[in-house]
C-alpha cells in the first residue's frame, strides 16, 4: 500500500465509461480522462488524499478497481459517471469496496451548444459528442442497481464548472474528514442524564457504528 500524505482523509475516485466506445469515437476517451483528471485536482483541494483508479470501462477493471480502493484503504468513493456505462462495471467496484459512494453527475457544460451540434453533418462525430454529455442517461440506471443492492448511496448533479455542485462536493469530502477524524476518538460518559430529558440520551450502539468511537462508560 503507498504511504498517505499525513493529515489527510484518503478517497477513491472512479471514473465510469464503456470500452466498447473508445475504437468507434476518436477523442472520446481522452476527452473523458482529462475531465476527470481535473476532477481528481479540485478533490485534492479539498485536502483529499485521492486515490484515483482511473477510468472502469468493463468488468474486470471494475473488480481491479474495488482491490486497488481496499489496499489503499479509502473511505468513500466518489464515482463520477463520466458517458453512459453498463451498470456491471460499477457495481462490483461499489458492492466490494464497502464504503459509502458519492456519484458525480457532472456534465461537461450547463447544455450542450445545439448549433455547433447541428452542424457537424457527420453522425458518428455528433454520436461521439452527444456521450460526452452522457451522464445523466446512466445515473438512473445505477441508482436503481443500488437500491435493489442495498447500497447507499448519494448524488450530486451539475456540470464541471458549477459552484454549487463542487459546494456540495466540499461538504461531502468535510463530512468524510470529520468521521475519519471521530473514528480514532475515545469518549467517556460520567455519569447520567436527568431522568425524563427524552432528547438528549445518547445512542452509543448508533455513535460507535456510524463513526467507529469507543465510549467508556466511568
């Protein structure tokens, strides 16, 4: 396992695409890397240490992936559906990695820019541009093998230069830091509540599950 830089919270990062695309659209699959690569630098920002697996196209590359995040021992995934991808190269990386995901529905531009679209004239080059605005059209797809999963799972949508989305993000990778953070803590309880203060008993079975805490009862 490589060394984690000190101080920091590790987090996987998966980008998601289908590999039968990349020999029938040229460009497509360095277009797609290059956006989540500056995902990786923004998610860096947020003083992550991230552990990018690259991008899963089939199967295999997602059970690569689910060994690469376990040996770096990472504590949440984001996933970022980077053009429609078959839902079995997302859900061995989520299922066998066991920590929480956070999908990234970010498309490249708020929309895309019909004229310019319209007059490409060649159908294999607007194919190739419209699933580099293919997100949205697998997000469902994943959310609904998630459910039947059983795994959980949150959403963030937007597009790549959106403030409010990469809000969002910032507040997801601060949640992940306070919990690593807690996971370590030891808490001692001395003695108790007044009898009848319904609100404030503490649910230590809760807190240690939620945030790994060890509660000493003194």
């Amino acid at each position: 396992m490589d060394k984690q830089e000190a101080g920091k919270v590790r987090i996987g990062l998966l980008g998601i695409g289908l590999d039968t695309y990349w020999a029938q659209f040229s460009g497509l699959r360095e277009r797609l890397t290059g956006y989540q690569k500056s995902i990786a630098e923004k998610l860096g920002g947020f003083g992550c240490d991230v552990a990018d697996a690259g991008l899963v196209d089939n199967a295999d590359k997602a059970r690569a992936a689910a060994e690469f995040f376990r040996e770096r021992r990472v504590e949440a995934v984001f996933l970022y559906v980077s053009t429609y991808a078959l839902s079995h190269t997302v859900l061995p990386a989520a299922r066998e990695t066991g920590v929480p995901v956070i999908i990234l529905n970010l498309q490249p531009v708020p929309a895309i820019d019909y004229t310019s679209f319209n007059s490409l004239g060649d159908r294999g080059l607007m194919t190739g541009e419209w699933l580099a605005h293919c997100q949205a059209c697998a997000a469902p797809e994943i959310a609904n093998v998630f459910n039947k999963s059983g795994i959980k799972y949150d959403l963030v949508t937007g597009w790549l230069e959106d403030e409010k989305a990469w809000d969002e993000i910032a507040q997801w990778c601060n949640a992940i830091k306070a919990r690593s953070l807690l996971s370590g803590v030891r808490v001692g309880i001395l003695g108790h509540y007044y009898c009848g203060m319904l609100d404030v008993y503490t649910d230590i079975t809760g807190l240690a599950s939620d945030f790994g805490c060890h509660f000493e009862l003194l």
